[in-house]
C-alpha cells in the first residue's frame, strides 16, 4: 500500500514538473524596452499592486484584468487566443 501510494505521489509530481515548462505564465514577464507585463501573471501582479496603492478602483482593475486576461484577453500566448 506504501508502494502505491509513493508511486501515484511521484507520478503527480513528474506530471506537475512536466506541464510547467510548457506554460506561458509560469513566471512573469515583461516588454524589454517598455518593462511592462507581457503576460498574465505579471499582469494580474501589477493590477493587485496597483489596485492597492488606491491608483485605481475595484471596477477598473477588473476591467484591466478582463481585457488583458480574460477570455480573448491580449496578454494570452497567441496560439492559445481565441477570438469571439
């Protein structure tokens, strides 16, 4: 029982450690000339940040992070963005 319970917490780990390299947003980054968020991550980062310095409003971030993020947000990998 051991065995197999060491056995399926490697294989979710293995799995885990396998999707990351692969994912966009794994780490946060930004523009080289602009310094601004190039993706999700760093976005949602900044807006949190931003939101909380009060330099902008509940209302305003959700709108930033639904129009950078969301859906057919334009910080998405281009292979994975959908339009409507």
């Amino acid at each position: 029982m051991i065995v197999r319970a060491s056995f399926l917490s490697l294989a979710m780990v293995l799995a885990l450690a396998g999707c990351s390299r692969f994912d966009p947003n794994a780490e946060p980054t930004y523009g080289k000339e602009s310094g601004l968020p190039s993706n999700c991550r760093a976005y949602v980062q900044y807006a949190i940040d931003a939101y909380r310095a009060r330099q902008y409003t509940a209302d305003e971030t959700m709108a930033g992070l639904e129009r950078n993020c969301g859906l057919f947000g334009y910080t998405w990998a281009s292979g994975s963005r959908r339009s409507p």
